[in-house]
C-alpha cells in the first residue's frame, strides 16, 4: 500500500463522512428539533398587546 492508495482511502472516507452527515442534518427524523432551535432566539420574548 502505497500513499496513493492512502490518498485514495481517505477520500472515499472523506465523501462517505459529508454524505452521513449531510442525510443526518436534512433527515425527516430531525426537522422537529431543528425546527424547536430555530425558535429559540424568539422564545424570551414578550408578547406584544397586538396578539
């Protein structure tokens, strides 16, 4: 085994690690909480008389 190989190696096991994560990040199973952190900058807020 060469570097090239080496090389090689860590590039498939670079792109399979992007890819897990990727599916891991936009999976349906995640949208809810995702969804809960977008809210958090807005959750300290007090509700103004108009609502």
């Amino acid at each position: 085994m060469d570097m090239t190989d080496f090389r090689g190696l860590a590039t498939v096991l670079c792109a399979l690690a992007f890819t897990a994560v990727v599916i891991w990040a936009y999976g349906p199973s995640r949208k809810q909480y995702f969804d809960d952190a977008a809210q958090l900058p807005f959750a300290d807020e007090e509700k103004s008389a108009d609502e």
